[in-house]
C-alpha cells in the first residue's frame, strides 16, 4: 500500500527544500532506505525538469569499509566522490538504517582518517550546492523516542511536512537580532556561559537546508568563550552515544571535558585536530513538534527551548574562521520541564525558560 505522505516529502525536498529546476542535475544520495521514496524523488525531480543521480549504501558495509580505512584507499575515494559532487548542483541525503550505533566499534584513528579526506567533499557539497539532509524513520528510531513504531511514522511525517514558510518572518526576526548582537550570555542549571557573536552573520533555516528544521545559527569569536556549559540532552557521535557533556572554555578553548564513563572517548574526538576544541555554531532551536530528544541530532538539535553550542567547523554563511573535522552539535533544552534557563542579548533577556520574551519573535514559541 502506497504511503500519500511520501510524495508530500519528496515534493517538498524537491520544490521548496532544494528548489530545483529545469536542467539542474542532483544527487540523490540514500543510506538504507526503502525503494518508495527513492522512486518519489527520482519521479518528482524529473517533473520538474531536473536530472536525478542516484546513489545507494548500506550501513553494515559502511562500517566495513571505515574498520580497514588506508591512507590511499580513501584519498581515492575522496577524489572521486569531489569529483562527482562538483557535477552536482544539488543534493538531497536520505539517511535510515536499523542501527544508530553501527559505527561505535570502527578504531578512532580509522574515522579521523576518512574524516579527514571526506571534509573537502562535505565542503563542496554545503558551499557549492543547493542540498537537503534527513533522516528515514525506521523500528530503531522509534525505540530511541520511546514510541511505536506507527506513532514514530506519523510524529515524523508531522515534523517533517511542517509548514516552514508560516516561521520565516519570525526567523528572519530573529536573525536580525543576532545581527546587530555582540555579548550573549547563557545561564542554566551547571552553566554559565559569556562569549561575541559581534560581526557573525545570522541564517535562518526554514527547511532549505535539513528536514525536519527550525532554527537560526551563528558562530562565536572564535576566541571569545568563556565559562562552563552542561548539556542536558543526550547526544551520538562517530558512533559512540555520550550522556551529561560537560565542557569549560577559556579563550574560546575548550580546556576541560568529561562525560563521566565517556571522558576518554570525548577527550579523543576533541583532540582530532587544533579546531575540534573551538567552537563552530551557536544556535537556537524552536521546532514546534519536537520537544524530547532522541539521540539523533537532526530532530535534536531543532527541540523546541533548546540551544546548540557546537565544537568544532564553522559553517561558511557564519564564518568565524574555524576550521576542523569535527562538527558536534551538542544540545542544550532550557524550557522549565527541563531545568530552564536564560539567553540574554547584550545584558536584555531574550528566552526565559525556553520562551521568546521579544514580541517579533512569539511565533517561534510553539
């Protein structure tokens, strides 16, 4: 039986996410996903006159290739794939899979080196194309969020298919703010944080760029930071889930890191290279329809009250000059339910508790 609402998905990463148009080629990039919505994107971006690549991995041979990863193998990939990418004009990712932790057991030194040479790709693909990123619901998923799996399907196509256009005035209010924004302070349960987002261009994502969105991010002084931050929401990365980061700056650095049984492993991914110890993005999340994470930070990272304060890569639309292989969106959730916290913006309360105090900004409150 046909599903309607994955022709609704796949029109909207087609005609709004990605905006493709007649004679545009894309690359439609899928990771253990069923045939239906492969189809629909291929029908939908032909409908529109475009050109569909399409490209399909498996999660378990993944694994398989990172756990033996060479230093030549992968430069050749790396150039391959660069070279693919730079055909492209736009990419659409859609990523599934039965297992959120295949890659938990792949060495370190072998992720660093794929990283490593998969960065330039990455790099090409976030400046150079118009591309959307989302996850396909699966069991696995469902488990995570602790639902049913039907209830999972129906919570995903929501938050998926919400009407992004409706936050864009408020978005774009916000990113005026942050604009004309130097000091911002953040204060919470275990958290006390100072740093300038002065001179740091805003963007506002309404669903261009990952499914689901929802929110408007900046980057800091690179070497502004100061303070400490505990973050709340559970989070996965290269594979290994942590719980209850704890980080402390000075001079934009982070020079102490614990995540209880996950200190060493943390301590690793931050050592990966001089930026990964910096901080790349700074973020507010307002998705009106995710409101409790679930290890994955796509949904997460959009929870509506929360922040995300990410070591590691700047992105270049609000560059602040780092540059790593990392790029760790760690998730802070400050609504009451959750401990609460503030945001203020050069000494005035912006969010309390999760909630937009600035009346151009009440929409974005859920």
């Amino acid at each position: 039986m046909h599903d309607d609402r994955i022709d609704a998905l796949a029109r909207q990463l087609v005609r709004y996410s990605t905006s493709l148009k007649k004679g545009e080629k894309v690359l439609i990039d899928l990771y253990d996903v069923p045939d239906s919505i492969a189809l629909a994107l291929v029908r939908e971006a032909r409908a529109k006159g475009a050109v569909p690549f399409v490209k399909i991995h498996q999660g378990r041979i993944t694994r398989e290739m990172l756990k033996g990863a060479e230093e030549a193998q992968y430069q050749i990939m790396a150039k391959h794939l660069l070279a693919e990418m730079k055909d492209m004009d736009a990419y659409i990712a859609l990523r599934g899979g039965t297992n959120n932790v295949e890659n938990s057991d792949v060495p370190a030194d072998r992720m660093r080196l794929a990283m490593k040479h998969m960065r330039p790709v990455i790099d090409h693909r976030v400046k150079k194309t118009k591309w959307c990123v989302l996850r396909w619901p699966s069991p696995s998923m469902a488990q995570q969020a602790g639902m049913s799996t039907e209830a999972f399907e129906d919570f995903y196509f929501n938050v998926c298919l919400l009407d992004y256009k409706a936050l864009i005035p408020a978005m774009n209010a916000l990113k005026k703010l942050m604009d004309k924004t130097d000091s911002v302070h953040i204060k919470g349960p275990e958290t006390d944080l100072r740093f300038s987002i002065k001179g740091i261009n805003a963007v506002a994502s309404g669903g261009n760029y990952n499914i689901p969105d929802g929110e408007v991010f900046t980057s800091p002084v690179r070497d502004s930071v100061e303070g400490h931050i505990s973050y709340n929401a559970p989070t996965i990365y290269q594979g290994i889930p942590f719980d209850a980061i704890r980080l402390e700056f000075s001079k934009g650095k982070v020079i102490k890191a614990e995540a209880g049984a996950r200190t060493k492993e943390l301590n690793k991914i931050l050592d990966s290279d001089e930026g990964a110890r910096y901080v790349g993005e700074f973020a507010l999340g307002f998705h009106p329809l995710i409101r409790e994470p679930m290890r994955d930070i796509l949904f997460d990272e959009k929870i509506c009250g929360s922040f995300h304060f990410t070591p590691g890569q700047a992105y270049e639309e609000a560059d602040n000059g780092n540059r790593s292989q990392v790029h760790w969106d760690m998730v802070s959730i400050q609504r009451k339910d959750w401990g609460g916290g503030e945001i203020w913006f050069d000494g005035k309360l912006i969010r309390k508790n999760g909630v937009f105090l600035v009346k151009a900004l009440e929409k974005l409150n859920g």
